[in-house]
C-alpha cells in the first residue's frame, strides 16, 4: 500500500544538498527549500529512497527525516503563506 510522506533534511555540504534534492525531486516535489512531500510511496519505493540518501549523506553533520501522513492528517494541514494543502487524491492509499 502507498503512503504520503513528508521528507525534510539539514545538509551542511552544498554538493551534497543539491544531490539529496536531485534524488527527492524524482519522487515528489519541493514543498520548501529542504522539505518535499512524496505522494504514493510505496514500502519498496521508501526503502530505495531511503538507502540512496543514506549513501549520499555525512551521518556525522547531516539529517533526513521521514514523516508517513495518514489521510486524517492531511485533511488538518493548516499553513501560512504561500503554498496549499495537499491534494487528497494525491495521498497514496485511497
């Protein structure tokens, strides 16, 4: 079953960062500067995500963080600014 994520990461390294957002932008888009929301993950697509960024990262300086959203939480987004909530049809599951 698909699920929706909110992926976010601190690199320190900018050839690094540049190459952890070349990765994430091939499986969902760019929410902010260094957080992308990544619609209809799979566990199999996760897990291949999860180990290219784990060999692209420095473990001592750098984090990424995954966040599963179930489809309750996505119907509470709330945010200020620009930008939208996500698209119900966009999470994976349903």
């Amino acid at each position: 079953m698909a699920m929706f994520y909110v992926v976010c990461f601190d690199v320190t390294d900018d050839r690094t960062r540049y190459r952890v957002a070349k990765v994430l932008k091939g499986y969902g888009y760019r929410v902010q500067k260094s957080v992308f929301e990544c619609p209809r993950l799979t566990e199999k697509k996760l897990l291949t995500l999860m180990d290219r960024l784990d060999r692209l990262i420095d473990h001592t300086t750098d984090t990424v963080r995954f966040y599963r959203q179930c489809e309750t939480c996505l119907g509470s987004f709330e945010h200020l600014g620009l930008g939208e909530a996500p698209k119900r049809e966009s999470y994976g599951a349903f």
